[in-house]
C-alpha cells in the first residue's frame, strides 16, 4: 500500500484506478490523434514529462483476468490456471490438483511467462506435498518434486528459483509434523505469488519515465500481466505511464511460432484500453526504419552474471536491428530472473519445442509433410546490445558484470 502518499499534481489521471480495464474509462485517448499522420515524428519526447511514478498509487492495478489462483488449503488445495492457449477466443480456467497436471500445463504454456512459471511452480511444490506420504522421508521426495518440476521448462531460472525456495523452506521446518511443513510450503507458495505482484508494480514505476518519452514502443512475445502475477515486466511501464496519463501505441510482434505477441499481449493490452498494433516479426525491421517506435522493451527469461539476456526467440534479431537503427533496447526483469551463477548468456540452456507448432501450428498444415525443423524456443541478447536493465530495484545502466552485481548481489542494496 502507497499509504501516505498521494497522487502528484500533475498525475490526475492516477486516480480511480482500480484495474488495469479502468485505464481504457479514464480521458486518455487509447488511439492518439497523430497516428498515421507524423510517421516521421512519432518519436517525439514528450515536453511535459512532470509525473511522479514513484507517487501514483498502483495498488488495484490488476490484471484483465486473473492468472491464477490457489483454491483451498495446504492438504486438499489445488491451482487454478487461465489456460492462455485458449486465448483470445476464450477464457478458460484449468484446476491442478497434482505436480503432473502442473508440469503439463507449464509445458504445453497453458501458464507461461518466467514469473508466471516460478509462481505456479512454487504452489506446485505444495501439489506435490499433498501426494506425499508422511514420515521419514518426505523432505526427500519434496526433492524428487523440485527436481521433478524444474524440468518442465529449461530456460526461465523462475522455475528452478522458485521450486527451491519452497523446498528450502520445507528443510527448515523445526518440526516433525509433515502438515506444518506443508502449510510453510503453502505459505511460501503464496510469498512467492504476493511478492511477484509488488516487483511488477516496482519495475512499472522505473520504466514509465522510460516509456513515456515516446509515443510509440516495440515488444516481442509477452511479458505482460498474463506473464507474470501483478501488471508484468514489460508492459508494467506502459500500464503505468497510461494511468500518469500517456497516450502510447504498442507495436506487438506476433511472435513466432505460438503467438503470444499477437494472441496474449495486443489482447491485453487492448483490455486496457492502450493502443495495440500487432506486426509480423519479419516486420519490425520497417517499423523501426519508419521512425514509429522510439525503444524496444522486451522481458528476459533468464539473465547472466553479465546481462546477457535469453527470452523468446526473435528477441535477438530484433535488439540487432534496434542497434542499426540506434533504437534504444530495453529489457524489463526481476531480480528472480537474474542467475548470476552463469557468467554469460552462453551458458543458458535454450529449450527445443516440437516441430507441430512450426509446422502445423493451431492445427493447420503450413510445412511439407515430413520435412525437418528446428526450432529453439529461446535467443541470448548479448549484453553490449541492451541499453539498460530495468529491474525492480532500479535501471541497470550501462549493462555489464560489475553494474549487475552493484544492483543484484545479495548484499546489495536495492
Ligand atoms: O514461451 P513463453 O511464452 O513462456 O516465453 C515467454 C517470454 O519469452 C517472456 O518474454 C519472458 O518469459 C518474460 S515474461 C515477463
């Protein structure tokens, strides 16, 4: 809670927000008046940048449609998961009610997105403790379950932080009575889930003087609210330069071969009322050379020791071009996404996906029969490619080892 603060002077606007829906009922035009008309001047700083983020109350700031949900208690509680496969046709809720069902879902990215992924995990590990017998050797199979669970996805550190630290928790239990080690698990699980909400929000208050110097930005795949479990990483700034009042067009790549840049992130942007354009990814080449977008914002499923940055495939190509044309690039995180146990982006694991989403992606035949792909579900930007870091503790500028640990090492100060 912002309590103590109130809205600044010249953030109005900030006023009765309650969701990130009301952002579209507020006097702020989802579709700028200059669209179309200036494409050589989109990239305009704005002359009256006076918000104060740090004072805009974002507390009921929430995503469109709830992400997920834990239903019940430590013994017989399950997940509840909008399934985003099913989106933007449909809103579609799947229950877990044990670490195999949630493995599934995180592998067929029915829930996706890095923070996403670790807070799921971690109520995933409680899944696991209720199929656990009691006794001796529990705290060995909520083991067996981490380990079980990380291997879902390789690539977002989310997971593996998050299935740890549930696990962590369960070994320093001071008690022999497995329900109290289930209900800390649970709790945790839900610290995990509680914490994501308010990095968001922090990241959206360092990025949004970023944001709204330009009227037009660039992302890829989704790092949204749907990604995370508060208003996301990427778009976490837009939603609040909009609420300080900036009127912003997002060019979403479409994002390749599963769409979440087109089906996840235009959808709910457009539920927020902030104006969306979806482009192919072979098309940003041209939006960049045309001026339209002033920076590229993208989320990261893992970060180096030295900034390297892996997200969603195409994310690379597109910081290259952002450089060719002294685009800035950004990439939005945090700290749960940093692994500054690898020294460079060269040792991420990349996870491979199956060739039935290249070839015949939501069911149609686009490929030869039989023909061969590859299609690696993760690139690494290199760090010298990355303007800044924006983070939950504050903007990571210039991008390199030392800079990384002043802001990310455990006893730094954030
Ligand atoms: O395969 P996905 O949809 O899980 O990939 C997601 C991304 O690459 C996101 O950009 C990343 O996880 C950051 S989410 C805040």
């Amino acid at each position: 809670m912002d309590a103590g603060h109130a809205p600044s002077d010249t953030a109005p606007l900030g006023r009765d927000v309650h969701t990130i829906s009301d952002i579209r009922r507020r006097d702020v035009s989802p579709f700028p008046a200059f669209l179309g008309r200036r494409s050589k001047h989109l990239n305009v700083r704005r002359a009256t940048a006076t918000v104060t983020y740090m004072s805009i109350p974002l507390d009921d700031l929430k995503p469109p449609v709830p992400v997920l949900e834990w239903v019940g208690d430590a013994t017989r509680g399950h997940l509840r998961l909008l399934d985003q496969t099913k989106l933007p046709a449909e809103t579609v809720y799947l229950d877990c009610h044990d670490a195999e069902a949630l493995w599934n879902a995180v592998r067929r990215l029915a829930v996706r997105g890095a923070p996403a992924i670790g807070v799921a995990a971690g109520y995933g590990m409680v899944l696991a403790a209720e199929w656990l017998p009691d006794g001796r050797d529990f705290l060995t199979g909520v083991d067996a379950a981490a380990e079980y669970l990380e291997s879902a996805r390789p690539t977002a550190v989310n997971l593996a932080w998050a299935v740890r630290r549930v696990a962590d928790r369960a070994a320093h239990v001071v008690a022999d009575d497995t329900s109290a080690i289930r209900a800390a698990m649970l709790e945790e699980a839900r610290a995990i889930h509680d914490e994501d909400v308010e990095l968001c929000r922090a990241i959206g208050r360092y990025a949004a003087p970023i944001i709204e110097q330009h009227a037009g930005v660039l992302t890829h795949c989704n790092a949204g609210a749907l990604a995370t479990a508060g208003i996301g990483t990427a778009t976490a700034g837009m939603y609040v330069a909009a609420v300080g009042g900036h009127a912003l067009t997002v060019y979403c790549d479409e994002t390749r071969p599963l769409l979440q840049g087109s089906r996840l992130t235009a959808w709910e942007l457009a539920q927020a009322g902030i104006h969306a354009v979806v482009i192919t990814d072979g098309a940003a080449g041209q939006v960049l050379k045309e001026g339209r977008v002033g920076m590229v914002i993208t989320g990261a499923d893992r970060i180096a020791a030295n900034g390297d940055a892996a997200n969603k495939i195409g994310t690379y190509p597109l910081a290259v071009l952002a450089a060719r044309h002294d685009v800035p690039f950004y990439v939005a995180a945090p700290y749960s996404t940093f692994d500054l146990s690898l020294a460079t982006g060269e040792e991420i694991p990349i996870e491979q996906r199956g060739r039935e989403e290249v070839v015949a992606g939501f069911g149609r035949v686009t490929a030869p029969d039989g023909v061969a792909t590859y299609s690696p579900a993760f690139d690494v930007t290199p760090a010298e490619l990355i303007t800044a870091l924006i983070t939950d503790r504050g903007v990571i500028q210039p991008v390199d080892a030392p800079h990384v640990a002043a802001q990310m090492q455990p006893d730094a100060t954030g």
